[in-house]
C-alpha cells in the first residue's frame, strides 16, 4: 500500500457518511492482519467441519425430540424458551433448516486456534465488507477480495430481498444499509431493503435475512407476521428461528462421553478429532447431584460447589450465559474466573446453578490469545503506532448450494491487558491477507 498518510486519507474518504458501527469507534491499520498459507487452509476447511458439526447439532436436537437420542438433550436446549416458539421450531416444514452464514469466533493461541464460540447471527458482515473493498482498492491482497463478503451475502439472498433488523441490533443496521446499497448498485434488476423488526410487513416471495436475537421477540410485535409467512411457505427466513441452534451448550453437549457415538457417527471420525483440537473443553452447570462414586471430568470436583473454592490459579475458566439472553451475546454475559474475587466466583457458580431451567450457564476453558504486533493510526492524533495485542479472527462461511465458502475475514486486536476479545474502542479491526507473519 501507498504511504501511510495518504492510505489513511483514502481509508477515511471511503468511509461510510452513515458509518458502520451506530455510535461505535474503532482503530485502522494501515495493512490487513497477516495470516500464514498453512493457517488459512485449515481455515478453508474448518467452515465445512462446522456446516457438518451444526448439521448435526440440528439432527441431534431433532432426535431427541423424537425419543432416538436422551430427552435430557431436548430439556437443557429449550430450558428457558417460550412453549410457542419452541413448538415453532420443531415444525415440519423447518426440520433441516441451518443458518447459512457460519462466523466462528477463534482465539489465536501460542498452539494455533481454540473457537470460543459460534455466532449464527453474526455481526460484521458489511464492515468486513467494506474493509476488503477499501483495502483492496489500495492494493492489498485481502482474504475473499473487494467483493466476496458481498458475494457471499448475495447468496443468502440471490434475487433480493428483506434484512430486517431489530432495535436491540441497531448497532449494526448502519453496515446492513451499506451493503443493501453496494449489492443494489452492482446488481440494479434485484431490490435489497433493510427495514427495522418491529414494524416489518412481510411480502410474499421477498425472502429475508433475520438480523435480530429470538430472545428480542417479545419486543418486536409485527414478528408474528414474519413468523406465519415463513411457516406457510410465503417467504423463506434466515437464519432459521431456532433458538436451540443459538446455543452456545453445544461445546458442552460436544464433550459429553453419552453422546460420543452419535457425534462420530454424524461428523466422521476425521472431522470428530478435529473439531476435538479446537472446541474447548466445556460443561454445562447443572445442579443434579452425582453419585457417591463420580466425578465431573477434568475438573476432578464431585459438586459444582467445589469450583467456587478453586484457586486463582486453577480458575483459568470462564463463565458464560449460553444464549437466549441479552447477556448471550458479545461478552455481556461472560466472567473470567482468574479476575474475580473468590466470593463473586462462587456467585456467579450459585447463581448459574438457580438459573439452570431459565438461564443455562457454561463453563469453558480459558484459553490465553498469544501476543501480536499491529500498526494502527491513533484516532486522536492520527500518528502511526504499533499495538502489542491479542486477536480474535473471524471468518465468515457462506453455505452456497451446500458448498461452504469462506468469503472474510475480521481481525480484532485487542491491547495485551484485555482477556475478552471483542470491538471496543481501543481495538484494531482490520481484513485479513496471506502471507509473511
């Protein structure tokens, strides 16, 4: 890229009036965050491993519905979730219905990578969008090109159609208005409309990308309508609206010994070692008393109490809401058990044990992001800098005619006191390229 003065200038000309972000700032860099060849093949085929591993999560859930898999399945995914809209959910008609866009959160470890989570209803897209666009055209060689996010969100929605976007999402409608606008200029015989959630009036055949969390319904009163065209055939929606594949219990349910066969058997013994390198370990907290002779695997502890008298040392863990929360998303929900005093831990484990059949809680092992150097223009000066940080990356799969493509991916780093990986002022969020680290 040309010097750094005029890329900064030409970054900030290409930005949005609207911006992207309601209301939030972020750092630029002056190159995208550079990933090595190996690495970004094992991402290439990590967005097919996770189709299969969601794939499967649908199925498994389906099945227990049916009585083929333990009930205890069905109980701890739909704990906490409106009878309507679970029964909703287990329609017919929606049986083999799986988001289609697939944004894993990874932490880059000393080691490689862990998957924190998994978001189906990501964030992001029009900014790492326009990231590519706009580094592209200053010559960088970006992950997915100038166009391939919006390539990849064309596919959800190849003839147009309706993003519809929820006041608790509104920080993200100012990047959805950006790509409807940049997908309407390159292809003029498809409409793309962004509308907000609680006045949407669906239309038949304008399919839609549901751009809000299914805990938000209740303060979204038109839903209805989009609920009933989807269920008769009207309009096509996705993601799907099934609460129980926004879960993030299903790093949990991997891990339990009960339902290994079922996962190899779905997944493939290939893909099932795989995905064991980089789903963290993760329980689920459940206050069922074990017998005499059990204990919970890992943490060598035979009632959940026992962890809230762990050590600081031994509580590199993290607590989290699993979903279906407005603490489930973002970090609003999550607790690193190395920052808390160990009275707040041992709430926090006591409160998640109350909460198990209207708020499940996980927990998870922490896993430390290993340290980078990226350089960043300050907001304030303008001056070029260098961050020693920490990364989250994300790529974002697109599920094309079943194909899985990775179109993106976001870099957020992070200054090296930050344990949670996530946008905030402070951070630096860049497109990602291959080559030289």
């Amino acid at each position: 890229m040309a010097g750094t003065d005029r890329s900064l200038a030409a970054i900030r000309a290409a930005f949005p009036a609207e911006g992207l972000f309601a209301e939030k700032d972020f750092l630029l860099s002056p190159e995208p965050f550079a990933i090595e060849p190996k690495f970004a093949t094992q991402l290439e085929r990590l967005g097919h491993q996770l189709f299969v591993f969601q794939r499967a999560c649908n199925q498994l859930y389906h099945q227990s519905v049916k009585g083929k898999q333990p009930a205890w399945v069905t109980r701890y995914l739909d704990a906490g979730k409106p009878a309507g809209l679970v029964e909703f959910a287990r329609q017919k008609q929606f049986r083999d219905d799986v988001p289609m866009v697939i944004r894993p959160d990874l932490v880059l470890t000393d080691t490689g990578y862990i998957i924190a989570e998994i978001d189906s209803v990501p964030g992001g897209i029009g900014l790492t969008a326009w990231l590519n666009q706009t580094y592209a055209s200053l010559g960088a060689d970006v992950v997915g090109g100038d166009s391939g996010m919006l390539e990849g969100f064309k596919s959800l929605l190849p003839n147009g159609g309706d993003i519809v976007v929820s006041e608790e999402s509104a920080t993200y409608r100012p990047e959805m208005n950006w790509a409807a606008a940049q997908l309407n200029a390159r292809h003029p015989e498809h409409r793309w409309n962004v509308f907000a959630a609680e006045s949407y009036e669906p239309t038949a055949g304008r399919n839609v990308y549901r751009f809000f969390e299914l805990f938000d319904l209740p303060n979204i009163p038109a839903v209805s309508k989009l609920m009933s065209s989807a269920a008769d055939g009207s309009v096509k929606v996705t993601p799907p609206f099934k609460p129980f594949l926004e879960e993030k219990m299903w790093f949990a349910l991997f891990w339990l010994a009960p339902l290994r066969d079922f996962w190899r058997r779905e997944l493939g013994d290939k893909y099932f070692r795989s995905l064991q390198e980089v789903i963290p370990y993760t329980w689920l907290l459940d206050p069922t008393p074990l017998p005499q002779h059990a204990v919970i695997p890992r943490l060598e502890i035979h009632d959940w109490r026992e962890a809230g008298k762990l050590s600081q040392k031994e509580r590199e863990l993290l607590l989290k809401v699993s979903g279906f929360s407005p603490l489930g998303w973002g970090s609003r929900g999550v607790s690193v058990g190395q920052d808390l005093p160990q009275a707040e831990w041992q709430r926090l484990i006591e409160e998640g044990l109350a909460q198990i059949e209207t708020e499940p809680r996980i927990m998870q092992r922490f896993h430390k992001a290993r340290l980078v150097d990226q350089p960043y223009w300050s907001n304030d000066t303008g001056e070029l800098q260098t961050m020693r940080g920490r990364v989250r990356l994300c790529p974002y799969y697109f599920v094309e005619q079943d194909r899985v493509t990775m179109r993106g991916a976001l870099a957020t780093i992070v200054p090296a006191d930050k344990k949670l990986l996530h946008g905030m002022r402070d951070a630096i969020l860049a497109p990602t390229r291959i080559g030289e680290v």
